[in-house]
C-alpha cells in the first residue's frame, strides 16, 4: 500500500506562521513561491507514492516545524500535484537520494530529515513575498525595534538561515567569526573558557555583537543547549545596512550597552547569594525545593559525569527541563538520579521561558522524582548485591 502526505495550512497551537514557513523553507527545500501556496487552504501534496514509514517519518519532520501533516491512501487521493520545483541555487542543488531524504520523483522535491536540516545554508533572501512573511517575524525582534516595514525589509536582504543540532558549538575562543547572530528559535548558551554558564539567550535574542569590533577571539563560546535556528549577518554585511538604516545602528548600541550593564551586574553577585557548588553535598531534590521554597526564577545547570541537565524556573515553579534526549517532566524526574558533579543556578530566563506553562504540579513531579530515585537506588544495590 502507497500513501501520499499532504498539509492544508494548518499549524499547531501557538506558533506563528512566519516561523513555520521559514522551517519549512529551509527543511522542505522548496522555493518560497511554493512554500507560499502551502498555505492557501488547498490540500498540498507533500510527497506521494510513499511507504507508511515514510510518511511517519515526514508527519514527525513537519510537526517540528510547526506544521500539521496528515496520510492519505494514494488511490484515494484526487489532489492535483503542483509542478516540479526547479533548483536555482546551492540550496535547492543538493542531489537526492542521499543518507537520510526522502525523494518524490513525481515532484523533484527533495525532503531534508531533521539531522540534515540543521546543516543547510540558505541563500540569501530575495522573493518579495517571502521577505514580507520574514519581515512580520522580526519587527518583534528587539534589534528591529522601531523600525519600519521598508528598513526591515532592506535588512532582511543582509541575512542567511543557518540551523544548529543540539550541542553545536557556534563560536568559540579558538577562531574569531565577526558575525552577528540572531535567535529565530531554540536556546543557546554562553559560557566560560572554563566551561562555566555565563547565561542564556533565545528567541529574539543576539549574540556575537562583541566580535564585530574585536580583533581577538572572544573568551567565551556559544552553544546550542536545543536545536536553534538563527540569521546571520557578517560584519561587512552590517557595517553597510547601519550606514542606510541609522535606527539600526541605534538599536545595536543599546543591546551592547545593556548586555554590558547585565555583566556588570553579574559580576558584582555576593558569593553568600550564589546558588552553586557540589550534587554529592546538596542533592538534587533539596536543590528543587530550595528554588520552590524562595520562588527563584532561571536555570538549573547539572552536571554529572557525561550528562547535562538544564531545569528552568520562574517564580520557584518548573517551566522547562531538559536531560540528554529527554524533555519537559521526564528530564525533571530523571535528573533526581544525579547523585555527583556540580550545580549552577543562572538568574534569568530566555523571552519564551518567561512565557511558558508549568510543567507539571511542583508536589506531584517532586513525588514522582523521589519514587524515580527510590528506583534507580534498589537498581544500583542489586548490580552490589544480586537478590537485594
């Protein structure tokens, strides 16, 4: 049995079109006139003459961009297909049939699976119409605040996509990249040359700035805590947009002047009201209830042999955790089951974080945490001692 996969327009809950069709753009390797017809409310064929792994595989692809896939059987489907898309750049050239694609021959699609994705360059924006939907996403951004829809418009045609897996290192110490960043999606780190969290940033956010003055590697790196999507501008690319664009030039200048100010701040912290130290001397569930009890509000760094746990909290409440593959409130209760290495507790939230629903009832995951621990103790005793 053959199926077909195809998508009406519709998103899931909470997500804004312009960020789904920039996802799908980059996963689906189609021109933006295509991307653009997706979302007219007619039935689009995805791809067609597939096997149902296949079509599982895509469903999955296109839920993390945020769009809704549904199967048909094939001999069921009257759809009309659109036309083939013609590859007119390195984005669009990649040859099918490589590790991972999935191929539509009836429609010259070419498919990215997720792992693949995060590698893609685009080009550089160019379709008016495609700037337009782009240039929606931005105007919230706080680089492009103020600015009108025409200015947005010209510093769109500076930028490039790029996507990051979870875990890539950005920028480091060890070369200097004078880039500019800008967070479309995910979360991203800062740290130390000591490996230390100096903070994190999300949707909206910039970083990089620092390098399109310097002359030196900066002292830190950037790395993607979850798989981040981003726009780039090199510092060439910038020096030219804020010369047309002065408001631009503005904007920059203040992010500066407050990611100095923050710095400052942070580096006048009292070590009495530093929340950091060892897991084998204040363990993880006295940590949670710590946080609860004093309504902290930011990011639980763990770290315990080759595991990295990030619990995010506002007002004492989990929001947000993540463990190695594991999110939401399993990461919370497995992290129960870090008995050694360090903590580190960063004060402040990403713009998304600030917004996100709890992940649960604190006393119920705090219970469900306990029985986890409870588990993974009588697991360890029996690999000691066999029949315990």
């Amino acid at each position: 049995m053959k199926y077909d996969v195809l998508f009406n327009g519709n998103t899931t809950e909470g997500r804004r079109i312009a960020d789904v069709k920039m996802k799908l753009n980059v996963v689906l390797k189609m021109s933006p006139e295509e991307i653009e017809k997706m979302f007219t409310g007619e039935p689009f064929v995805i791809a067609s003459d597939i096997d149902l792994e296949a079509c599982e595989k895509l469903i999955k692809i296109g839920k993390r961009c945020g769009a809704i896939f549904y199967i048909q059987k094939q001999e069921t489907n009257k759809v009309k297909q659109a036309a083939p898309v013609e590859a007119e750049s390195d984005f669009e050239k990649s040859a099918p049939g490589s590790p991972g694609r999935v191929s539509d021959k009836s429609r010259g699609l070419v498919l990215l699976d997720e792992e693949e994705a995060f590698s893609v360059r685009a080009p550089k924006f160019q379709d008016q119409n495609y700037i337009g939907s782009v240039a929606d996403m931005l105007s919230g951004f706080e680089l492009f605040e103020k600015l009108d829809s025409d200015a947005v418009k010209t510093v769109i045609t500076y930028l490039r996509l790029d996507r990051f897996p979870d875990g890539h290192v950005i920028m480091n110490s060890e070369n200097l990249k004078r880039t500019l960043y800008i967070i479309v999606n995910g979360k991203i780190e800062m740290l130390d040359q000591s490996e230390n969290v100096l903070s994190f940033l999300g949707k909206g956010e910039v970083f990089g700035e620092m390098t399109l003055f310097a002359k030196q590697p900066p002292p830190f790196k950037s790395r993607a805590v979850d798989p981040a999507t981003v726009l780039y501008i090199t510092a060439d690319s910038f020096k030219t947009a804020a010369e047309r664009i002065p408001a631009l030039e503005k904007n920059f200048v203040r992010i500066v002047a407050n990611r100095l100010t923050t710095l400052s701040l942070k580096s006048r912290v009292k070590d009495d009201d530093r929340i950091q130290g060892d897991l084998a001397v204040f363990s993880v569930d006295r940590l949670f209830e710590k946080l609860n009890e004093e309504e902290r509000t930011g990011t639980l760094v763990l770290k315990s042999d080759n595991k990295s746990a990030y619990i995010t909290f506002s007002e004492g409440v989990p929001v947000n955790a993540r463990l190695d593959g594991k999110r939401g409130e399993d990461a919370y209760i497995e992290s129960f089951t870090l008995k050694t290495g360090s903590y580190n507790f960063i004060f402040e939230l990403t713009n998304e974080e600030k917004n996100a629903d709890p992940i649960g009832n604190f006393d119920q995951l705090m219970g469900k945490g306990m029985a986890r621990l409870s588990q993974a103790n009588k697991d360890f005793l029996n690999t000691k001692m066999p029949g315990f």
